[in-house]
C-alpha cells in the first residue's frame, strides 16, 4: 500500500490545473515486462485517472482493479489528503510529517527528468497536440532505510529504471490554461511531492526535479507513450530485462468543465483520519 501511495503522489503532479472546474478522464494500457506477470495473475494493469481541479485544489482518483485510491492536494494549505474507500480512512499530512523517535525515514530511489520540446506536432481526436520527448530515471541503488532488508538493498545495487517517451501536448484545448497555471503553482511549492511521499513513511529524492520538468510542458498532455527498461548488473535487473521492456500509454479519453463541488476535496462522512 506504501507504494501505491508513493506511486499516487508521482500521478498527482504530473496531472492538474486553478480558476475553472475541470474534469480530465485518462485511461491506461500496459504491456509487456512485469505487466505480462501481473495480467497472467488476473491483476489489473490498466489503472483509470480521474483528475479534478477547483481553484488551487486537486483530486486524482486511481482505480486499477481492487485498488481505489484518491489523492487531494491543496497548494495553499500545503496539505495532501490521501483517501482509501475501501477501509475509510484519511490520512491527512501538512507539512514535512517528523520522524518516528528512533527510527529512519526510508529514502526512496532517487528521481532525475527532463521534458523537451522536438517541434513536431499532430492531431489527436482533432485537437492539435505539440510533442515534447521525456527521459526519468529512477536510481534504485539509492534506496535506504532500516525497515529494508539487507538482502534487498544488495539485489538493488546498481539498478536503474528508465523511462522514456513522449508527451502530445494540447495548448488551445478546454482547460488548458488552468492546467498550465496550476503546472506552474505545483513548480512554484515543490515541498508538495516531500509532503504527498511523506504520507507512505518514504522520502523520494529529486521529486522536485520532476515538478521543475513537468512545469515546462505548457499545455494539456492528451497523450503518453513511455518505454521502460531496467538498466545495471545483479540479479533482479538481470531477471527483469529478461522479462523485456514495458511499454505505458496513457490517453485522456474527456475533459469536461463543468462545475465540481466542493465536498469533492473533503474527507467523507464516516471515515477515521489520521493526522502526520
């Protein structure tokens, strides 16, 4: 559960938008590497996004199979809310969440990105999109913590994983406006990806680099297609590039602008919270 908070927090920020109401739904399709594993499993691999955004606040529901998680994000405030229908609970984190006496924070891999423009462009569902190629690498290596096994910290050792791809960028769409804006907040508090990570108890390094990079695509990002490989030595690595590359594609499927209420970026009813 950890990790799909973490992975939740990533989502977050590189999903948004202030001033009007939006609505972005996005759909994702994932295939081959572990994702053959998990489908041959039965577990989902195909995650749903909804992204709504009010003034400066946020709400990124992601449903993948069992697992419905929602996360919202206040800019002002500095607060990040993360919600599990399933158990109803809250946990709400303001701030850098301080340590458990006596214990380590768990370091996350460390996170490096870059976005560029390549000046090429195309239609997609007759909307206009810029493409903008994107490398993020994940040093695995630099994971540490008390709670982690030697074992595994050793099977990590000089393990990256890469992704890299392209972003279709929409800068005249519905709502695209507001997403740059609420792009540039998100660059503006980059504490906000310590304070979404520090609710799964882990620090994940670079994430402001993440919030730097994203900042630069101004526009409404219609379409993803990212590959990722594992790079290094080991035996993880070794088993895991066996499995191939993984290819991620994930395309908005509506945008709405309708007006979104705001119990929407409140705990429900009948939930316990748990205040970091």
């Amino acid at each position: 559960m950890k990790r799909t908070v973490a992975t939740c927090a990533v989502v977050l920020l590189c999903s948004a938008a202030p001033r009007a109401d939006i609505t972005i739904l996005q759909t994702t399709t994932v295939e081959g590497g572990m994702a053959s594993m998990a489908a041959a499993s039965g577990q989902s691999v195909s995650p749903k996004v909804t992204t709504r955004i009010k003034g400066t606040k946020n709400r990124t529901d992601v449903e993948a199979g069992a697992v419905f998680v929602s996360t919202i994000v206040d800019i002002v405030s500095k607060q990040v809310i993360i919600l599990r229908p399933d158990v109803k609970t809250a946990t709400i984190v303001t701030g850098a969440p301080p340590a458990a006496p006596g214990a380590a924070a768990v370091t996350g891999p460390s996170v490096d990105a870059t976005v560029t423009p390549t000046g090429k462009s195309q239609l997609i569902d007759g909307v206009k999109c810029d493409e903008y190629a994107f490398t993020t690498t994940l040093d695995m290596s630099s994971m540490a913590g008390p709670q982690l096994p030697p074992e595994a910290l050793a099977m990590m050792q000089g393990m990256k994983m890469a992704m890299q791809g392209a972003l279709w960028v929409a800068k005249d769409a519905p709502g695209a406006a507001e997403y740059v804006a609420y792009q540039k907040a998100v660059a503006g508090a980059p504490e906000l990806a310590g304070v979404a990570a520090g609710a799964s108890g882990m620090k994940i390094p670079g994430m402001e680099k993440v919030a730097r990079a994203m900042s630069a695509v101004n526009g409404l990002t219609y379409l993803t297609e990212m590959t990722i490989n594992i790079d290094g030595t080991g035996q993880v690595a070794d088993m895991m590039r066996q499995m191939g590359p993984m290819k991620v594609t994930t395309k908005i499927s509506s945008v709405t602008t309708s007006p979104i209420g705001d119990d929407v970026f409140k705990v429900p009813e009948g939930y316990t919270i748990t205040k970091q």
